[in-house]
C-alpha cells in the first residue's frame, strides 16, 4: 500500500494537492465483534460515538499480555489508516512489545484531502465533538473489547496525525499518558477551517509566533478546571521541512515546556544518533519533554527507527523511558515562564577525536553558510570544504557574529559560545575531511534587530575563502 506521510508540493512552485489515498482493503462487512487473529488489520464499524465521522482499524497482535498498553497511530492528509498501517512500523513492533494500535482514518475535507480536524471550535474543547470525541471512543472500544490497559493509552502520528496528537494530548490528558508528534503543530495552531491549508495558512505561513504563556494558555482552556498531571510529549521535525516549518517545532516546545512548568532551557542536549539533534526537559528525574531536530529531513517522518523512539518514550518496551538525568534537572517554577531565558545557550559533548596539531594552509578551506530565517530564531547550516591535498583529522570551525545571536541547540557539530565568538568542533562520526571533501553541520538560534551571516570563517586557526 502507498505510504502516505503528510502534504506534498506538487511540481515546481505547484500549488498543495492531496496525496492519494492508501487503497483499503477490498473485503466487505469487516465489523469486529470479538478481538482480530494473529497479524491481521481489521475494520471496526461501530466502536461508539462517532461525531466526526471516521473509520476505524485495529490491529491486535496474538501475543499480548492481558490488559495490553494502546496506542493510537494517525495519518497524514490524504491518507488513511490501512495506509499509516502499512508505511509504519507501529504493527511490526506491536509483534515483538505486545501493544495494541488503533488506525483512525480522518473524514475530513481540509480542500485537498481528508485530514484530522484541529480547527474547528468543537475540536478544540473537551466533550466538543468532532474527531477527539470519535478517537476517544475508538479507545473506549478497545479498553472494552481488548482489556486495554487504561494507564497506558498513547498518541502518535505524522503531518495531520502528529497535529492530533498534541491536540489530543490537550483536549484528553486524562486519557494519554504521552504522545510522540511527528512534523506537528502546537494545540490551538489553526484558528479555523478557513486557516487550516498550509499554503495559506497563518500557522505554517510561519505568523503564529505566541508566547509560551500563550500557547500553554491556550492547553490549559482546553479541559477548563483540569488540575491533574499532564502527559509528557516528544517532538519530531525535519531542519528542511518547508510545508510545515521546522520553526514550528520550537513553537510547540514552548507550549509544551509552559504547560508543564519548565524553563526554556533543556536539562540536557544530545545527539543519540547520526543527525538527530535532541533536547530534554526533566523535572524530578522524568523526561516531560522531548525535542528531536532531524538534520536535512523534509515532510518525510518517520522514517527508520523514529517508530522505536517514540514507543521507548512511552515506556512500553520493556526498558526505561530514559536514562537518568546528569546534569541541570531543574525544579519546577511556581509560575510558568512567559519570557525566553537570557542564560548562555547549554553545551553537548566534548568531542570524542583530540584537535589537530597543525592547521591546514590559508586558502585551503571554503566555507558556506546558508540561513532560514524567521521573526526572533533562524536555523543555519555551515559547509566546510577541504581544498587541500591533505586530510583534515579533527576540526575547529570558528567566527564571530556583527549582531546579537544566539546559539541554542546544534547538530552534527558541538558548538560553543562566548561573546560574539562561537566554536563548533567535530563529533565522533565526522572527524576526518578528506581532501575535497565537506562537512556539513547546523545549529538553531535567535536574534534581535538583523540577522548578519558572518564575514569570516577559519577552519583549525586558517581562514577559509567564501
């Protein structure tokens, strides 16, 4: 069956169209009076009230304890189900941890494909109706029919599905105990129907720049007089996702850090694998926030291995949802924070290969510097290239900013800085430039005033050309 992630832009400068939809399965009467055999997805045709509309398929894999953990894994615009079923690996690892996966399938026509509905009025209250009311029942069914283990319900999905997911994570705390959105937006993004198409959308035409006491306001009206605990969240996007933009990922942190009482600045920065970039937030050893940035990934998520994170997050794999915190836990403030901290952006990793003794020649680096630039933040992405006849083994890329900027989280690169003068030096898998090779890696930040690309870069002490 065709995968289906999201929106996709047609031709060059092409107006958004849907993406097909995956072809459902062409057996009839598929109603699910009594629990689905081994490996099988099946349609479920009255599951309970059912405001917005949707379908609804379960996969339940033979081996699964008695009151099994449930997670609800949602589509893309244009897609469906069966087709998230089958592009995903949520079933395959439903097998080996014993989980079972609700495949909502949205009825929503948002002008170029059906999608989750995060826009309407109703959506957006506890009990209001619409899509939250019809994924809620779909989890009652499985409770019900299943045994489904009520502590342990979780929310997942790509482009629409990762938006449903911190909506629904904002109508029903109660009801999630975590959610892993993939290239979502913040709750309460789209202002209506008429907002909700990303080509004119105010949310992802990147103008819905809120406070993070705006945003977490915004959780809060949500499910109004609601004072338990809140479910922890982790956060995927592609640094080149253009139809739904990586900025936005920052905006949803800042919902989320707000909702649960955290300081901007994340506990700890890491990079667990090639060209993931990730930051938690921690309040008395848990992780209640996690942010991942996957270097030079567009509209594209998940893909390989993003699945087993999200599930190793929830905790359903047998092993911890995260390794102990070594550094800045931080307590919990009295009152969320509406403003950005003004400490130093926080460090990663030393690198693990010892700096090179000798630098190469001047003139024997060119280096590039590329910027997506937005209202207070921008992402970067520098290019040095090794000109010389020579490897380079082990790297230091340093310059000065003209303005104010920040540095606040990297990847590919630990990067450092004091002033106006910052430091990036490789990590593990990226030490050595062979000669006309490049490297190449990024960082996020912000900026008051101008957003200056800087005049001059040196590689090892030598100054590269432009």
């Amino acid at each position: 069956m065709t995968t289906v992630n999201g929106w996709r832009r047609p031709g060059v400068r092409g107006a958004l169209v849907a993406m097909a939809a995956a072809a459902l399965a062409a057996a009839g009467g598929l109603a699910l009076p009594s629990p689905a055999s081994a490996a099988s997805l099946v349609e479920v045709t009255n599951f309970g009230d059912n405001p917005g509309g949707m379908r609804m398929h379960v996969y339940a894999p033979d081996n699964r304890p008695a009151n099994p953990p449930i997670v609800v894994a949602m589509h893309g615009c244009g897609g469906s189900g069966p087709g998230f079923y089958s592009g995903s690996e949520f079933a395959s690892l439903a097998d080996r941890y014993g989980y079972v996966v609700i495949y909502p399938s949205a009825m929503q026509e948002a002008g170029f494909g059906r999608c989750f509905d995060t826009w309407s009025a109703a959506s957006k209250r506890r009990g209001g109706g619409s899509d939250p009311v019809s994924i809620a029942s779909m989890v009652g069914y499985v409770q019900r029919t299943y045994g489904g283990d009520p502590n342990r319900v979780y929310a997942t999905g790509s482009s629409s599905g990762g938006m449903m997911t911190q909506h629904m994570l904002a109508v029903y705390p109660d009801l999630f105990k975590a959610g892993a959105s993939f290239m979502g937006v913040p709750f309460n993004c789209f202002a209506n129907a008429a907002d909700y198409p990303p080509g004119a959308s105010q949310c992802t035409g990147g103008r819905m720049d809120r406070t993070p006491q705006q945003w977490g306001d915004a959780v809060r009206q949500a499910y109004p007089g609601y004072t338990g605990p809140r479910p922890p969240i982790q956060l995927w996007h592609g640094t080149a996702d253009t139809l739904v933009p990586y900025q936005l990922l920052q905006e949803s942190v800042d919902q989320w850090t707000n909702v649960h009482g955290l300081s901007l600045t994340p506990s700890t920065t890491d990079t667990p694998q090639a060209n993931w970039n990730r930051r938690r937030w921690l309040a008395n050893g848990s992780v209640l926030v996690e942010a991942i940035a996957v270097n030079g990934a567009g509209h594209s998520l998940p893909s390989s291995g993003m699945a087993m994170a999200a599930i190793q997050f929830f905790g359903i794999t047998g092993g911890p949802t995260s390794p102990p915190p070594t550094t800045n836990t931080p307590r919990p403030p009295t009152t969320p924070p509406t403003t950005p901290p003004t400490s130093a952006p926080p460090t990663s990793n030393p690198p693990t290969s010892a700096p090179p003794t000798t630098p190469p020649p001047v003139g024997a680096c060119r280096a590039g510097y590329t910027a997506n630039t937005w209202n207070n933040g921008f992402t970067a992405n520098v290019t040095v290239t090794n000109t010389s006849a020579s490897a380079v083994n082990g790297w230091t890329v340093q310059w000065s900013w003209s303005g104010n900027q920040r540095v606040t989280n990297a990847w590919n690169a630990t990067v450092t800085q004091s002033g106006a003068d910052v430091t990036a030096r490789n990590v593990s898998y990226n030490a050595t430039i062979a000669p006309g090779a490049s490297v190449t890696f990024g960082f996020q930040g912000t900026y008051s005033g101008t957003n200056q690309a800087p005049a001059r870069f040196t590689l090892n002490g030598a100054a590269c050309t432009s």
